[in-house]
C-alpha cells in the first residue's frame, strides 16, 4: 500500500503542473514578501519612495524615504474538493490512481477555474479597451498594432507587457505575413495562447454543494463576453496562489470508508492596482 510519503512525493509536484497548465502563471510575482494575515486575509507588499531632488554644488545629497507597506485585502478566491480513491483501485494500478487524481484534478479542473477567474478579474479592471469581432488575421495584427500604441503613450515598458490571445486569432495573425506579423507579435515578452473556454469577461462560480451543481466549475456569465486578446503587464496587477492540501488520510486513518482522502484547497488574490490601470489592455468580441 502507497505511504503518505509517497503521496506526499505526488504533492510537491503540484507547483509544476500548475505552473505548466495555466495561461496566468506568467503572471504570478515575487510572493516572498506576501504574507498571510489573520481570518483568511492576504498582506501584499506595497512600496512607495521619493523622487529625485535638485543638487547642490559642493553639498550633500538630499535624503529620501523608501517605505514597505502592507496592504491587507481579503482573498477573493477560495475553492476546495475532498477526493476519495478506493484503496483496491490504488493497491491494483501499483498506486498511479492516487497520484494521478492530484495532477490531473489541478490540470483539467483546477487551473483552468484559476485562469478564467483571473481574467475576468482583470478585464473588469483594464484601464484601456476595444469591442468588436476581428475577423481575420489583418484585424488582429491592427488591434495588436493600435493597442501597443496606447500602451507606448501610457508608458507601459515593453518588456512587461504579456499577450495573451486565443489560438485562433494567433494562428490568422501568423498566418497574414510571415514578415509583418512576425514583427509585430515579437513586440510582447510572451505570447500565451488562452483556451476559449477560460476566456470570459465575467464567469460564475458554481458552488458545488448545491442540488444540481454537484460538478461544481465555472461558467460564462450571462452577460459576459468573449475575450479575442488582452495585453498585461505584470507590475499592473496582484496575483497571489496558495495550493495547499491540507489533509492526506490513508485508508487505515479513514473512519468512514477503506477510502484513500485527498482534500485540496486553493485560496488566493487577482485584481489590478488602481494605479496602474494602463497597464491592463482588454479586446472582447462585445
């Protein structure tokens, strides 16, 4: 029978799946300064400092102020499963059936939720947007061109600007001319192809507990429209993740069944900063 070592060797592998499956990740900051507060909350880092000041010849230099702050903001996204594999099921496939549930959960189920809600997230917070169908790969490559525009006018540094657009829009924009698409798709530090069906302006969460909705997700909101592309700059939002399984209870352990346990739970953060609301770039189909 596996141990909760070797579940545990499963587990530590979840950052990798995650960071391979999800559309976002490119996102996600240097948490190493996020701290997490008291009832659920999140202390994100916030750092302000002076501006430069007029020198004088033969004097000292002027004294400034660098501050950290934390900003404390309560997590808005908090989502959990508990999984149960017969311990038959795993003793009989030399037990692949437990450490497939956890990375196949988070590959299929888990991180396309986490993308959707991010981008709806950040779409409701982009400080410049567009509407309307492109309908083929000249209209992507002119949208791209004329948000890059307003981009470069709001001062946006173009190595942190971050494209994240559907197959099919990429694929007519490639597919224009080899030269001038090229040339304007090698303007963004990444290039992130998004599953329409993660790419939502507005999504709902079903609650899972509920009669009729035991399969829990997401879906597209009733007034959402679909996203053909948006440009986002890291320093222009707030992602914060915590994976955490909580509890890995072995069938021994288990009072209720001859059941192995496995309880995921991910809770986090995804918004822009007000202040830099340019640097989120939205084109929706309406």
């Amino acid at each position: 029978m596996a141990n909760i070592e070797t579940i545990r060797t499963y587990i530590d592998l979840l950052p990798e799946v995650y960071s391979r499956a999800s559309a976002t990740a490119v996102l996600d900051g240097n948490n190493a300064l996020v701290k997490k507060g008291a009832n659920g909350n999140i202390l994100i880092p916030s750092m302000s400092m002076d501006g430069l000041a007029d020198h004088t010849r033969g004097g000292n230099f002027v004294d400034g102020n660098v501050t950290l702050e934390y900003k404390m903001v309560a997590a808005d996204y908090d989502r959990d499963r508990v999984f149960n594999v017969d311990r038959m099921d795993d003793d009989e496939t030399a037990h692949v059936a437990f450490g497939q549930l956890a990375s196949v959960f988070l590959r299929k189920k888990a991180v396309p939720e986490i993308d959707a809600y991010r981008f709806a997230k950040y779409a409701a917070a982009a400080g410049n947007s567009a509407v309307g169908a492109l309908a083929d790969g000249a209209a992507v490559l002119l949208a791209l061109q004329i948000a890059n525009s307003i981009m470069d006018d709001a001062e946006v540094p173009f190595e942190d600007r971050h494209l994240f657009i559907s197959s099919a829009h990429l694929t007519a924009a490639e597919n224009v001319d080899t030269t001038k698409s090229k040339k304007i798709l090698e303007k963004f530090a990444t290039k992130n192809v998004v599953p329409s069906s993660r790419f939502f302006t507005k999504i709902d969460l079903a609650d899972g507990k509920s009669e009729g909705e035991t399969a829990g997700g997401y879906a597209k909101a009733a007034d959402a429209a679909a996203i053909n592309f948006m440009i986002i700059s890291q320093s222009a939002v707030l992602q914060y993740l915590k994976h955490e399984v909580s509890k890995v209870i072995s069938p021994d352990e288990n009072q209720s069944g001859d059941n192995w346990k496995y309880f995921y739970r991910a809770y986090g953060y995804a918004d822009g900063i007000e202040d830099n609301k340019a640097g989120i770039y939205l084109h929706s189909e309406e």
